[in-house]
C-alpha cells in the first residue's frame, strides 16, 4: 500500500514539474514571438569610436527627422532621435507559411537569419514591408496588415529584395527591383507603387538574358533623378539613371565587373561605390564625376564592398563583406572612411563567422543605413565571431572624425 502511495505521490509531483515546464516554455514563447516593448541602448566603445550597442537589431534606414528604424525578427523598431532605446512599433505577419518561425529567436539564432524582413516608414506613419516573400502595407493609425502583392521568387536563396533595392521616390511612391538566384536569366522587373504600396504595377522589365537580378533602387538628393544597380557576370552589371520613376532608364555605364555595385553613395560632384565583385582587376573604391563622366579609383579592396552610406558631415563609410570569393587575402571584415581632401582609412571590424559550407554558411556582413544624410553610423554585424549575430552598433559622426588616427589593413 506504501508504495502504491508513494508511486501515486512520485507521478503527481512529475505531472506538476511537466505542466510547470509546459507554462514556462509557452510563457517564453509568448514574450518571445511578441519581442520586448523597449531596447535599451549601451553605451560602448566600438572600434576606438564611442558609441552605442543593441543586440540584434537589423538596420533599415533613418527618416528626415533622423529616426531610426530597425527589425528584430517579425518586429519593427524606432528609435526617436536624442532618445536612448528602441520601442516596438509594429509586428509584421507572414502569412500561412514556414516563415513564421522567424519569429522566435531561437529558430533565427539555430539557422543564422536575423534578417527577415525590408520595411519602409513614411512620415505618416505608414508602413511598407516585405516579409515571407510578400508584400504588405499598414495604414496610419492602424495595427492590421494587408497582404499587397506576392513575389514571384521568394524561396531557398531567393531574398526577393535586396537590402538597398527598395526605397521612397515621393510622397506617394515607392519602389523595389526583384533580386533573386536567376540562374535561368529569366525576366526581371521593377515594380512602382504611387499609393504607399496598396497597389504595384510593373514600370520596367529587363529582357531575359539582360541582367541576374537588381541590387538597388536609390533617390538622388542632389538631382530629380532614381538610380539602379544590377549584377552580376559578364554584360549584366551596370549602373542608370531615370526621371521617370523607371519608365526608361539611361546607362552612365556597365558591362563589366567595375559596375557591379550594390549601394551608389552621392554628393553634389560624384557618385561613390564599392565594387561588388571576385576580380582582382575591378575591385577597389570609385566614383564617377557628375560633370565629367570619368570614373577614378579612389582605394585598393580586397574583397567584395555590398554597403555605403554618407553621413551628414559628408564623411562616407562602405564596408566589405566575406564570401568566399578568390580575391579575398583573409576572413576579416572592414570598414573604409572617406573624408574630402584625406586618405581613405581602413579599420578592421569583424571575423568571419559561419564560413564552412553546409547549412551554417552565411555571409559576414557589416550592414549599414539604406539612406544617407543621417549624423550617425548605424551598422548591423553579421556572421561574425567578435558581435552576436544581428548586433547593431551606433557610431555618431563627430566620433568618426575624433578617431582620425585609427587605421589598420
């Protein structure tokens, strides 16, 4: 009879610890997939610079009042300028899909994907983003998504968008360019909407064999023009401009790996950028004079250059990501400044990470702000050993400049 009890006993107190367990584990899941209301930010020193640090915080871009917009998983977050932290303010579906497990961290930490979505903030507060492979729009004042448009390449390896190829023409209009594997060399479109995302339509089309896919889509403070890079081989990279929000577009130049490029950096005498590319003869630093039409290489790189930005004070940073690509000397990330009138520094950030192939390869990257014009660096560590995956780092311009003496290759 006593061990039947103490049996009993010993079963019940097993049931309490599994339903404690189970409480636990759906409360954390909860919390999780929600995210944190706030995200203080840390005051740090970063590379020599003082700064600021988050965890895992994709950078997206900053507004004309100098907020800053980031995503953690699923979630969106501000940062108002002069304040301390993000606040959650928006949750972005997915849909029916498999990607609805993005919205746990542990699921992103396993697979190393922190970036799971693009969003555009317009000042009135509307929202535009791609999640899943869709697009979605959120009007002012509301917490309800609708679903607008579906990509037609959005699966294993196909982003759909690439980080800079979606951005704000007006008041009314924005824009993306498809990016995706293509290996077929199928047709790729850009897509304009003149109502904030509720609708899309196709405004141009590159032929099938014409280019792989679109890098991006960028405004030019400085003339009524859009700009448009694409990839990736052969004829496929170029460089264009149009003023007719992609109804025609017109070539500076292309053809070759010196036009591949992912992110165009602008001020009122040049257009920057990095090459993204393997070949040793292409890669390095550039611009293209606006009055002149020549290009001149301003920097040797080793290796593949995806983003750039110019900060307010005319300071402009591009970074290189690891690949894998023939032309890289090491698995070290860096950071270029280029200032008018000075040599280009070179500062080691990161190293690589996740470069063994299989399902843990990933690229190290060091993203930066769609925009330009903000008074701060905002950079998003990727795959690499010194930063948690998707740790953001905030670097304020004047910072930048006080570490004049920091250089490194």
């Amino acid at each position: 009879m006593s061990t039947g009890k103490s049996r009993t006993a010993r079963f019940r107190k097993l049931r309490l610890i599994i339903f404690i367990l189970l409480v636990g584990c759906s409360l954390y899941l909860f919390a999780d997939y929600h995210g944190p209301v706030e995200i203080v930010l840390r005051p740090s020193n970063i590379l020599g610079f003082e700064g600021f640090r988050a965890k895992e915080l994709i950078v997206q871009g900053f507004d004309e009042h100098e907020n800053l917009y980031a995503i953690r998983g699923m979630n969106i977050y501000k940062l108002k300028k002069g304040e301390d932290r993000f606040k959650k303010i928006a949750h972005v579906p997915t849909g029916f899909s498999i990607f609805w497990f993005r919205n746990f961290s542990l699921v992103r930490k396993f697979t190393l994907r922190p970036e799971c979505m693009e969003v555009l903030v317009r000042k009135s507060g509307e929202i535009i983003a791609m999640s899943a492979g869709k697009l979605w729009h959120l009007p002012p004042g509301s917490d309800s998504f609708t679903e607008t448009l579906a990509l037609r390449h959005y699966q294993k390896g196909d982003q759909g968008i690439f980080d800079n190829g979606i951005t704000i023409i007006n008041d009314s209009t924005v824009c993306f360019g498809e990016y995706f594997r293509n290996e077929d060399r199928e047709q790729v479109d850009v897509y304009v909407s003149t109502d904030n995302g509720r609708h899309w339509k196709i405004n141009y089309s590159f032929k099938p064999g014409e280019v792989r896919h679109i890098h991006s889509l960028q405004k030019d403070p400085f003339e009524n023009k859009m700009w448009i890079t694409t990839g990736d081989v052969k004829k496929e990279p170029r460089i264009a401009w149009t003023d007719d929000n992609y109804k025609t577009i017109h070539e500076i130049g292309g053809g070759s790996q010196l036009w591949r490029a992912t992110q165009l950096v602008f001020d009122q005498d040049y257009l920057y950028w990095g090459a993204d590319t393997y070949n040793p003869k292409y890669e390095g630093l550039y611009r293209w004079s606006r009055k002149t039409g020549e290009v001149e290489k301003i920097a040797d790189v080793h290796g593949v250059i995806f983003h750039s930005t110019m900060l307010k004070d005319g300071t402009i940073v591009m970074t290189t990501n690891r690949e894998g690509g023939p032309n890289e000397k090491d698995k070290q990330t860096r950071m270029f400044i280029i200032e008018k009138d000075k040599p280009v520094r070179c500062l080691n950030v990161g190293t690589w990470f996740s470069h063994k192939p299989g399902f843990w390869f990933k690229y190290a990257k060091l993203r930066l702000q769609r925009n330009q014009g903000a008074s701060m660096l905002a950079m998003s560590c990727l795959s690499q050993k010194e930063f948690s995956n998707g740790e953001l780092l905030l670097i304020p311009e004047e910072a930048l400049r006080m570490g004049e003496e920091l250089v490194n290759r």
